[in-house]
C-alpha cells in the first residue's frame, strides 16, 4: 500500500505566519524525507507557503532530488492579467500537479463569490489543472462552481474546516459538515481529510473526529476521500497520523483503505509516482483535462468496411467514403461519437488497436477526447489489465456501454441448424461474450459507481434476448444472449438502489453500416434499417434520465417491422 501524504508545507527562511505550525525558521525536504522514512510515508505533496518568498523554488528542488516522492501544488496570483496564459501550461512544469488558494478571507472569498475568478474555473477546466481550496465559509459557492464546470476537478482541504486558522476543537470545529456532505453529489470535488488531529481536544487516536471521518467517507467514498497531515501543525507524529487511518477506523480497510492513504490521491490530480520515481519527465493522464469517462465496450463494428462480418459476407473490404461518418462503425462507434461529442473522455475498447484507429481519428477530428484500449473479452487478465490503464490514464467509468458481439455460428452450414452440430469451443465463446464478460466488466467497474452514487451501465443487445428461440442458418448463436438481458434485470435490482442506472437495449432490427447496407437483401427495405445514430441518441437519452423515471430496458424497432417479443 502506498501512503502518500497530500499537504505539507516546505520552508527555508522566516517563521510561519500562521501560528499553528511549529514555529522554526525552517523546514526542508532532507527534513521532511528523515520523518516520512520513521513514519512510513511514501510520498508528499508540497503546498508552497506564502511566507517563504523561495518556498516555490525549494519545492521544485525537492521533485528533481527525490524522484517519486514529492510533486506540487501551486498558485498563480489571482489578481494579475498575466496569471491567465499560465494555467494552459500550468503542469508542463516537473512535479507540477495543480493549484492550491485559501479563500478564507477577503478579498479572495469575495472574487469567488462575485465571479471574478470565473476565468480562473474556465481556464483550469479546459487545461485539466485541479485545484484545491480551504473555503469553509463558500461551500455553498464551491458547489455552484463544480456545476458549471463537470471537468474541473476540486478538493476542499482540511475536511472543509478553517485548518490551522481556528482554535475549535472537536464537534465545534466541525459544525460545517452538513454543507461539505452536501458537495458529494458532485462527481468532480474530492475532500481532504487533512490534518485531522490538529481539530481534537483529545489524545491519540482523537476519537471524538472518527464520526466525522466516517460521514466524510460514507457521502464522497474513497475514491475522493484523500489522508493528509499537514505534518508541521500536527499534535502528535508522522506515524500516529498514519496509524490513526490504517489502525483505528475499524470501518476503513481492504481495497478502500488502500485508496484513501494515497492511491485515489494520485488519481484525482493525475501523479504518477512510478513514472517520476524513474527519473522521467512529468506527464499528465491521458484524460487531461478531467472530462467525465465513456467506456464502450466493443467500439467498432464486424460490419465496419473490414470488419469480419463484411469479410464473410462479401469476400473483400467494402467502400465507406461515401457513407456518413455515425455509421461507419455501427452502434458501438456511433455511441462513442455521441458521447465524446456530449463533452465525454471517450475510451474506445478493441482486440486490436488497428480496428478503432480510424474511429479514434473521426472523434478527434469533431474536437472529441478519446483513447483506445485493447480488451479480449475471453481473458479475464486482458480484461483487468485493460480497466487498470483505463483507471490510471482517464479515470474511474461513468458510464459503460457493453457492445460486445460475435459472430460465430453465422457460417454453418444449412444442415447444421441444431445443437448437436454446434461445436462446444464455439459455444463457449459465445459464453464469454453474453455472460462471463460482462459479469467481469461490471465486477471492475460497478464498485466505485456505487461508492460514487452515481453512474450507467448499458447493455447492447437484440431480440434474441426476448426469449429462447431457434438458430436459423446464417445466424450466430445468440441463444445466451438471454443470459446478458437476466445479468441486466440482476444488477439493475442489485445497483439501482446505489444511484447506477442499468438497462438492456434490445435493437430489434438491422442496424445500417458500411457491410450490412452492401448486401442484396438491404438494397430495397431502407424502411427496415436502424440508423446507429439514432441509436446513439437513445442511449445517451437513457444516461440523461431523470432517477426518478429511469428505463431499464428499451427496444428499438424500425416503424415499417413488428417489435419482437
């Protein structure tokens, strides 16, 4: 478990204006280091003091000499024109992760109520810079701003609380919690649990602070619940404030407790300890700038112009540069077009990079963010290895669209219709395809949409779903599909309840693309066809509901046919 401290302060001249630290005209990283060793503390985030004029300069100098164990959060002052140009560039700098301000006093506090920094919330959300902030009289505000802002990723220090600047303890110190708790209903704001001890009247393990801890994690979950000290104003040592979290909250252990001490901290501000530990050049997440994540499962089409559907039924490749770019790659490219066009980080997910490059190219070119992950869903290692990149490079899902198909069946013969014929190794990928890849799917992404409150997970399928019926020549086996539709109806009876929206799409129809409008059959029933743009809408409809009138499945079926049944 990496333990990563998210605040401290370092400082090589004058004494702390703030009274509450320890009051040394000095504290420097070959300090810090000695202490985080005794105490077991991997890393630390530096929060550079005004009080030091160099503190800056010492923080950058503690990155280059102590690869992976210190990064920065810095400011730029608010009240300068020049200050704008820098955000876009802000963490271009080694270490750099974002940006830290005090709005406690005015006439900060008074520029973040009146819209003075609105251009500081524009310009850090387009350039992915997170920011943090001790405001504890503008909660109410914060959440105004994280509204207007989806891709700006904020933390609110010190449990919300005014940190070093107040001499409540315990319960009085904590009477804001009510409008912090309040802010979890914003996927983009994190909260510092920093420096806990320093708000107790009591000794070591500081129980009467355990309750507000446990609301703290119970509204925002770990993956936005972040331990830090603030080491120098602490009652106690590097190590107690450790073992406070990872011993004496008997509710906080396991996969959250290894979130919580620092890896949902790197996360959320994008540091990646490794690659800096190795002497590398800083680097941001792939997802930059914070967007909201689109995972779609199976993004492209086996009736794309190469796809292997097209290959069997016309022998050759066929021509899409005619055709318009929603339908190139069936429902899954069009549902990712959507959705990247909505503001969405889309992540395209394919067996072989190859297949989603052109797809990758039309979303970029329509000012979209996307990036393609390979996934074979018959492993359960490529499947988990493929959500790791995809957690650590863009972000926990927000949504996740299972698009998987398979073709296998389509080309027996007329003479092999029933199941004595089917091979078993042609059954059991289709298993993996309708059943046991999507229970791993919802196994890596489910817990923290729960965690979150919040999130979709959307099922492609078609009418074979419906109920049991008869492979007909030309058919794959579709058979298990059933199978996907009852793992929907389980986990929208298991998950709704936690604020995730499931629902199974039955697409009861041809869906156009470049192989399937090629065949004979299609030429003269365009009546007939479903447009995977239209398609796209409806499920970016389905994310967009209201929770009080969710859908939990939806056929779509072209006018001129029967729906299915």
């Amino acid at each position: 478990m990496q333990i990563v401290d998210a605040q401290i302060h370092l400082w090589g001249t004058g004494l702390p204006s703030n009274q509450s630290h320890i009051q040394v005209t000095h504290f420097t990283a070959e300090e810090a280091i000695a202490l985080m060793d005794e105490g077991g503390v991997d890393a630390a985030v530096i929060h550079p003091p005004g009080w030091d004029p160099n503190s800056t300069e010492m923080a950058f100098a503690a990155v280059r000499n102590y690869p992976g164990r210190f990064a920065i959060m810095g400011s730029v002052p608010l009240d300068r024109p020049e200050s704008r140009a820098r955000i876009a560039i802000w963490r271009e700098q080694p270490g750099m992760l974002g940006l830290r301000y005090g709005f406690l006093s005015d006439p900060a506090r008074r520029w973040l109520a009146d819209g003075t920094l609105d251009w500081l919330w524009k310009a850090a959300e387009e350039a992915g810079v997170p920011i943090a902030m001790l405001a504890t009289d503008s909660l109410t505000e914060i959440g105004r701003i994280a509204e207007r802002h989806p891709g700006l990723s904020l933390t609110i220090d010190h449990l919300g609380g005014r940190g070093g600047n107040t001499t409540l303890r315990d319960a009085a110190a904590m009477t804001h919690i009510p409008q912090l708790l309040a802010l979890a209903t914003f996927p983009n704001v994190a909260v510092k649990a920093t420096g806990v001890p320093h708000y107790s009247g009591e000794a070591y393990p500081f129980p009467a602070l355990h309750t507000y801890l446990r609301q703290v994690y119970d509204a925002f979950g770990p993956q936005r619940m972040f331990w830090d000290t603030d080491i120098t104003k602490m009652p106690c040592s590097w190590r107690q404030c450790v073992t406070m979290f990872t011993e004496e909250l008997p509710w906080l252990k396991g996969r959250d407790l290894e979130l919580v001490m620092g890896e949902a901290l790197c996360a959320w501000w994008g540091w990646n300890r490794q690659r800096d530990s190795q002497g590398r050049n800083f680097r941001m997440k792939t997802n930059s700038k914070g967007k909201q994540v689109c995972v779609v499962i199976g993004a492209t089409s086996k009736w794309q112009s190469d796809g292997r559907n097209t290959l069997l039924a016309h022998g050759h490749p066929v021509d899409d540069s005619e055709l318009p770019v929603g339908i190139r790659w069936g429902v899954g490219g069009a549902v990712a077009q959507k959705f990247a066009q909505e503001g969405f980080f889309t992540v395209l997910t394919t067996r072989n990079e190859a297949n989603a490059s052109g797809l990758a190219a039309a979303i970029r070119e329509q000012g979209g963010e996307c990036m393609i992950v390979e996934l074979d869903l018959v492993s359960q290692d490529s499947i988990a290895g493929a959500f790791a990149k995809i957690r650590s490079e863009a972000g926990d899902p927000d949504v996740l669209i299972y698009n998987a198909g398979y073709l296998e069946g389509r080309d027996l013969p007329p003479d092999k219709e029933l199941l004595e014929y089917i091979p078993v190794e042609m059954f059991d990928t289709t298993q993996h395809i309708a059943c046991r890849g999507p229970f791993l799917v919802a196994k890596e992404v489910l817990p923290a949409m729960r965690k979150k409150g919040m999130g979709s997970f959307f099922f492609s399928n078609n009418s074979s779903s419906l109920r049991g019926k008869k492979r007909m020549t030309g058919q794959s086996l579709y058979y298990p599909r059933v199978m996907m539709r009852t793992l929907a109806q389980v986990l929208t009876e298991e998950y709704s309840e936690h604020g995730v929206h499931v629902a199974n799409i039955v697409i009861d129809g041809s869906i156009d693309s470049p192989g399937s409008r090629a065949l004979p059959r299609n030429q003269n029933r365009t009546d007939l066809i479903i447009n995977p743009v239209k398609i796209a809408e409806a499920y970016y409809y389905l994310h967009t509901q209201d929770k009080s009138c969710w859908t939990h499945e939806l056929q779509l079926t072209p006018f001129a046919s029967k729906p299915s049944y």
